[in-house]
C-alpha cells in the first residue's frame, strides 16, 4: 500500500514543495505499489522539487520530482523493487 500525492494546485516544473503532508500543494490518496508503481509516496516529497509541471489532480509520478536523499528515500525504493517483483 502507498499513499500517492495528487497535486492541488498548478505547479510549475522547478516549483519547490515545501510541506508535503498537511500543506497547501498536495493531497494524498491510498493506492497499492502495483497500481501506481511510479508514484513516490507523499510523505517523501518535502523539499522535492519538481522535474516537469504538473497540474491540479494530477498524480505525481517519479519521473515529476527530485526527491531529496534520505534513509527513508532508501527503503521506500527497496520495497517498491520487492513489491514490483512478487507482482
């Protein structure tokens, strides 16, 4: 399970989101891994910035964001392998 991030807002690429959870960009929704395999979950999009415009309701992908590095980046990308694998 994955909760995905679906843009509020119109957001140019270069756009900077500050707060993920509980800001005024984004909104998150439950989805499995296998679903949307290339939606990085919300909570790891603080200060990523964006790749490419997105616009209101749109679901992020990877391929839309820079994702600063971090331990839970890590795992987070460890599993989605795993899971991507068993499906």
């Amino acid at each position: 399970v994955n909760v995905v991030a679906i843009a509020k807002q119109d957001m140019p690429a270069g756009y900077v989101i500050e707060l993920a959870i509980g800001g005024w960009d984004l909104r998150g929704e439950v989805a499995t891994i296998t679903e949307f395999p290339d939606a990085p979950p919300i909570g790891l999009l603080t200060g990523a910035r964006l790749r490419n415009s997105v616009v209101q309701g749109q679901i992020l992908k990877l391929s839309d964001v820079d994702i600063p590095d971090s331990i839970a980046k890590y795992a987070w990308e460890s599993m989605q392998s795993h899971a991507i694998a068993e499906a």
